[in-house]
C-alpha cells in the first residue's frame, strides 16, 4: 500500500466525482441523475477512507464518517425513489424537463 | 512497480470507465449495470485500503441494496426496449468544459497541498469490526453514540416518509 502516494487516490476521486458531475448535468432522467448522485457520494467516500488511512492511522474517524454518509445515501435512494414513482403516477414520465407545473 | 501498485491501477482504471459508461450509456438498464460494477471497484478499493468492514458495508448497502431499489424503480417507471434521448449538443459540450476545467483545478491543488509530509503518526489502529462497534457505541469523548442515535432516527424518518410519499390515494379519498 505504501508505494502509491495519497495523491493518487485523490485524483482517481476526484475523477469520479467529475464523472459522477458530467451525469448529473447531462441526464434528464431522474433515475440516471440518482445514479449520478450515488458516483459522487462514493467519491466523496474514497476521500474519506484515504485520508483516515494515510494521514490518522492511529483514529478511526474517517471509517465513521464514511459509514454515515452510506446511510444517509441509502435513506436519500429511498426517499428519491418514493418520489420518482409519485412523479411517474402523476406525469406518466420521469423526465424532470416534463415535471413543470411549478415553473414561472 | 509493485503488485500492489499494479492492482491499485487496474481497480481505480476499472472504476472510472465503468462509471463514466454508467453516466454515458443510452440504455437504463445497462447504466444501472455499469453502475454495480463501478461500486463494486469502489469495495475492492477499501479492499486494497485494509478496510475490510467498509468494503463489507458497501457490498451490502450499495451493490446489495440501492442498486437494487434503482433497478426495481426502472422497471417500474420505464418502457422497456426504448432509447434515454440524447443530451442536447450545447449543454453536453458546456458540461464537459465545466467538468474538465474543474477536474484539473481539482489536481492542481492536489499537486501543490504537500499532505501531511513530515508528520510522524502513532502506531495505525486495528480497523477491526470490535474495535469499531466499541468506538461507534461508547460514550466517552470519541465515542459516536450520539450521531448513531441521529441516524437511527433519520432511517426511521426516511422509511415513513418513503411511505407516505409513494402511498396510492384513492380518488375522493380526502
């Protein structure tokens, strides 16, 4: 583990937040922005996991950190769920351009 | 270069193709495959990190239970067989500029943040699930009894909510 500077893996999640960015601002679909979101949480997890490796072996905090954020993730899935389906009874489309009652 | 290295290249490769394929490809239900391989890559990551109950949680949760739901929802939602349109040409172009020009302010920084070089770390901590469990519920000044307790709230709120939201009215039903 010791011969790939932290650096490295900040960049391999930095990539994927990026990915996970370009997703979020090209999809139209509420199920594929979602997915979106999970690249960019996962990212974000990465960082997490390597800083606590790297710089504070002797803590635990960063694994806490990350556990939180998996079930806030999970809660987040749920309820994005729950609402893409109401959104599809209501609008008979997922595609968040058709859901624009509310637009001025 | 060590194996080590050599399997920390492949898995971070394998990461970032499967994922941009889950945000680039047409169909919803190979996004949603490439979006299982991707986070699998991310459990072997903590594999290779020495964080086995990580990489344990995040098969569980991830790949065992969202991509799941994901996959339930787009059956649910979509017509089968049918093509995502493609993103319009303008916005797809400003979003790969944007993203680009992020990425490598991103990685700049990294290269200029010389992290914690010269520090001298304590002797690593064992990542045990024991030892994690007895941090996660102690009450002392490190413990996270507290945020736990949070959570375990929240997972509640969520679950009520979920139903609440996605419950089916029936019409003239006040």
């Amino acid at each position: 583990m010791s011969p790939i500077p932290l650096s490295h893996i900040l960049v391999v999640s930095a990539a994927l937040f990026f990915i996970g960015m370009y997703g979020l601002l090209t999809r139209r679909n509420m199920i594929t922005m979602l997915m979106a979101v999970e690249l960019i949480l996962n990212s974000v997890n990465i960082n997490f996991v390597a800083f606590n490796k790297y710089l504070y072996p002797d803590k635990l905090e960063g694994v806490f950190f990350t556990l939180f954020i998996i079930a806030i993730a999970a809660a987040e899935a749920a309820v994005a769920i729950a609402i893409i389906i109401n959104l599809y009874r209501n609008f008979h489309s997922i595609d968040v351009e058709d859901a624009d009652e509310m637009k001025f | 270069m060590s194996a080590s290295a050599v399997i920390f290249y492949i898995l971070s490769f394998f990461i970032l193709a499967t994922g941009l394929l889950a945000v680039t490809s047409r169909k919803i239900f190979r996004s949603a495959i490439w979006l299982l391989f991707s986070l699998t890559g991310i459990a072997g990551l903590y594999f290779w990190l020495q964080m086995e109950f990580i990489a344990a949680v995040q098969i569980v949760v991830y790949v065992g239970g969202i991509v799941v739901l994901i996959i339930f929802s787009i059956f649910l939602t979509q017509q089968t067989g049918k093509d995502l349109p493609a993103p319009v040409r303008v916005r797809s172009i400003f979003s790969v500029l944007a993203v680009c020009a992020g990425f490598v302010l991103t990685c700049l920084m990294v290269r200029q943040y010389a992290f914690g070089v010269g520090r001298t770390v304590g002797a690593g901590v064992d990542a045990s699930v024991g030892n994690i469990g007895a941090q996660m519920l102690s009450t002392t000044e490190h413990g996270y009894v507290l945020p736990f307790e949070a959570i375990s709230i929240l997972l509640l709120a969520a679950m009520v909510g979920c139903i609440v939201i996605a419950i089916k009215t029936k019409p003239g039903d006040k």
